[in-house]
C-alpha cells in the first residue's frame, strides 16, 4: 500500500510535464474550431498539462492502485454488499449486439434485448413472490421512490386520499424516510422493541385510517428476521395499508423465502447489490421495482410485453406512474443480473443466501468475546457489534477500529448505523469471501481490541499506512474542496 510521503511527493497532473513534451501522432487543426463552433464557445486559451503518454499512463496508474475496491482486497460494508462481480457478467453486456444497441432501435430489431428485459422480470418475480416487476428505476432510492408513487397512484384511485403517513421502524435505511417525504407523505418512526425487531403490539398503536405504507426490511439492519412479520403484514392490511418491502440487500433471503410470501405488496431491489455488479461512488446502480397483482397497472412504464414468441415496448398504459428516467433501464446491468442468475441457478442463488449467512455467523461468534454485539443471536447476512464497552475501558470507539482495520488492509465496515445501537459496527461479509480471509479479518479486529487495552493512542492514531490519514469528517462534507487552482 502507498505510504503518506510518496502521495504527497507524487505531482498531480497538472503540474507534470514540459511545453511540447505531448504526443502527437495526428497533426493539430486548432482553426479548422472555428469552421464549426461560434466564435464566443471557443476559449481563448486551454491550459492542459503537457505529458507524454508514458508520464500520463503512469500518473493513472499509479491513482488507480490507491483506491480501494472489491478486487483490492475485503470490504465488509455492511448494508451495501460489496460481493465479488463474476466476470462472465461484463463479458455478457460487452457483447457488441447488446452493448451497442441504441435506445431508440424499433422492438423488431431489439427482440433479444426485450427477451432479456423481460426474463430478468419474471426471475425477480419468481424469486421474490411478486406479481411483476419494472427494471425502470435507477437505483435503490429510487425505486422507493417509485414505489411510493405507486402506492399513492393506488389510493387516489380508490379515493383514499386521507392515507397521508408512512411507518418506517427505526432500523430502516435513511433513504425510507427520505423517499417517503420526497412523495409527500408524513413519516411515522417506530423504535424497535429489546429483540431488535418491530413489536406487532406498538405497530397497532400507530396503524390508523391515514396509514399508507409500512415500509420494513428483512431481515433488518441489525441483521435479524422480523419473526413475526406475517402478524405485522396482516395488522397493516387490517388498517387499510400496504407493506413494502425494502430489498436492497437481499441476500440472506435469495432462493430461501420470498417478500410475496410474508405479505408485502410493494419491493425494490438493488441489482447492484444482491445480483453482485460493481457500485459505489456514485457511480450507475439498477433498482427493480416489484408489486403484487393489485398493483401492477401502476407500475412506470413503458412495459416489456410477451405475445407468443414476440416481445414489445408497450407505453399506452392509463394507470402507470410514467417513466421514472431516460429510456428503459441502466441496461448493461439488467444483463449482468441475468447473466448473474442463469450462472447460478436457482439452488446456486439459494447456496449465496446460505453462505452470506453462514460467512457472517462465522464472523460474529468468532469476535463476540472481544466486541459485544447486542443482539447476541444467530445473523442473516450482516450483524452488528457495538464498541460501547471498549471505548468506555480505552477511549477507542468504532471509528478508530474502522480506522486501524484500513492499516491492516481491510476496508472499514458500515459505523454509526443503525443508529439505535451506540458505537456501531455493522459488519457484512457476503459469501465470496474464503476462510481465510475472514480469519485475517477476524485476527485483525481481534488485534485492534488488544491493542486498544495496551496502547490506544495508537489505535486513536489510525490510520498511519494509507494515502490519506485521518481527515475533518464534518469539514470534508459540509466544505468540500475538489478544485484544484494553479
Ligand atoms: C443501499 C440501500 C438502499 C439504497 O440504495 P441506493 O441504490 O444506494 O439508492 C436502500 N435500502 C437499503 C437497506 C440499502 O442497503
């Protein structure tokens, strides 16, 4: 890993190379611009670094080996499932007929790109107990998003416009309660009962003739099933609502129990989360939508339809929300799921679920005697530990672990959140990873704890291998400063 000093001795771009030193196999035709562009869209002058491609190949190199991702090295984050991205999937969307489809292509031209729209459709409706599923929106906030819009669709077509609040239990994804704002519903938090889970009875107490939405996960964010989720399905659908089911991490559930079964009538899920394809940084995500057969008019369009042996676009549909973006789908993700799948099989997808169950169990009982964790009972994918006690003995709290873990090589898990559970570590293995690699990660942790009885400065002081140390978080967030002036 690059040590502090060779970052801070490496130039940035701009400020290598000499006048002339680029480059140049075509020769230069700055004023043919002119013939093409106005003259006020041209810039006076451009002041690009000067680098010969040699210089240019190893500066992006060189950036490229400091960032940390799933190929690097292990990335527990837990509620994100950073799972290794099989390779076969990206062959699969670089295939020429597929990758160089245009959106517009009329469907006779596109029937295997609809074939595959519409079979990925019907898998994740298979899988998870629904009636049908979009692939239009973008990502996991989003198809909550578009979920809600459809449940509100759904109302105003029954003229229960007096369905103003959404319940969101307090283990959720912030996105929850941010989508049920952004649609205009009042959002109604319910604290978690001593199990980590949603109490049916204190559920009751908040159910009422203006619920719409209940909006639950599970397993939760603290790892565990809600094992009484179909008193707490039938309480919502008994005051008039409807359960929504928030999928992003599905996998502790692939192939093992599905969302449709347990009562919900609305689900997303994150392609690029469950069904492996690379995410983070912003970068393109693919959140499917799912409904059950009441709701199925309002789903965005347009539609993927089967007729015979023939597949459309169909956009004349009355109820439906509209479209949620551009064009159809983030495309090259819809085939890298389906490539996902078809490599699996349906027992492969069932043996996932197991191992990311298994793989975080294994975690979790191999550290409880150095790190509490709260809810001291079998995992699913993920589980929580909290830090409370250590930083009351040592002063060192989650965030100088995670830090200390990076010195170690291993990417920091998910901190602070949930938020119910102090001092929060929440740790997700997925099932890609060997025994061995958990066992480094497991002897790490172990590590940092010892080391926080005998010298905690030292954990406090972490990390001390990585480009970047520690930095002002709040700063960093509240004033970023990318820009870089000459
Ligand atoms: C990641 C995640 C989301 C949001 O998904 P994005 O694609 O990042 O918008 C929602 N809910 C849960 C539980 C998640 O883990």
């Amino acid at each position: 890993m690059p040590r502090l000093a060779d970052a801070l001795a490496a130039p940035l771009i701009f400020e290598q190379g000499q006048a002339g030193r680029a480059n140049r196999y075509f020769p230069r035709h700055a004023e043919s611009a002119d013939a093409y562009l106005p003259a006020e869209a041209i810039r006076p002058e451009l002041p690009l670094p000067d680098n010969s491609e040699l210089d240019v190949v190893r500066h992006f190199t060189r950036l490229s080996q400091r960032t940390f991702g799933i190929d690097t090295a292990f990335y527990p984050l837990g509620s994100c499932t950073m799972k290794y991205n099989p390779r076969i999937n990206d062959a699969m969307a670089n295939l020429p007929g597929l990758r160089d489809l245009h959106p517009f292509a009329p469907d006779e031209l596109a029937q295997g790109a609809l074939a595959i729209m519409w079979e990925l459709e019907r898998a994740l409706s298979s899988l998870f107990g629904m009636a049908e599923f979009s692939l239009n929106p973008a990502a996991g906030a989003h198809a909550e998003f578009a979920a809600l819009l459809i449940a509100k669709a759904y109302f105003r077509t029954r003229g229960e416009t007096r369905r103003t609040t959404v319940i969101v239990p307090d283990t959720a994804h912030g996105t929850n309660p941010a989508s049920a704002a952004m649609v205009g519903y009042k959002v109604v938090s319910l604290p978690s009962d001593k199990r980590g889970r949603v109490d049916p009875d204190e559920l009751k107490k908040v159910l009422g003739s203006d619920t719409a939405v209940c909006m639950m996960t599970n397993p939760n964010t603290l790892g565990l099933f809600e094992d009484r989720i179909k008193e707490i399905a039938d309480a919502v659908h008994d005051a008039g609502g409807l359960m929504y089911y928030d999928g992003a991490n599905a996998n502790a559930l692939m192939g093992n129990s599905r969302p449709g079964d347990m009562g919900f009538d609305l689900m997303h899920l994150n392609l690029h989360k469950t069904f492996s394809i690379p995410h983070g940084g912003g970068g393109a995500g693919a959140g499917p939508v799912g409904v059950a057969a009441h709701l199925v008019p309002f789903l965005p369009s347009p539609r993927v339809e089967r007729n015979g042996e023939e597949f459309s676009l169909q956009f004349e549909l009355p109820e439906s929300i509209g479209p949620m973006r551009s064009f159809w789908s983030n495309f090259a993700h819809v085939v890298r799921a389906l490539a996902y799948i078809c490599a699996n099989g349906e027992e492969g997808l069932t043996k996932v679920s197991q191992l990311a169950v298994l793989n975080a169990n294994y975690i979790r009982a191999s550290i409880r005697d150095v790190l509490e964790t709260p809810y001291d009972e079998p995992c699913r994918h993920e589980f929580v530990a909290t830090a409370q006690p250590l930083k009351r003995e040592t002063g060192v709290r989650a965030l100088d672990i995670a830090k200390a873990l990076l010195d170690r090589g291993y990417h920091a898990p998910t901190i602070y959140f949930p938020l119910l559970v102090p001092e929060c570590l929440m740790i997700e293995p997925t099932e890609t990873e060997s025994k061995e690699t958990l066992d480094g990660f497991i002897a790490a942790l172990r590590e940092i704890v010892q080391q926080a009885h005998d010298d905690p400065v030292a954990v406090q002081c972490a990390p001390i291998e990585t480009v970047v140390g520690r930095v002002d978080e709040t700063k960093a967030a509240r004033e970023p400063d990318l820009r870089w002036r000459p």
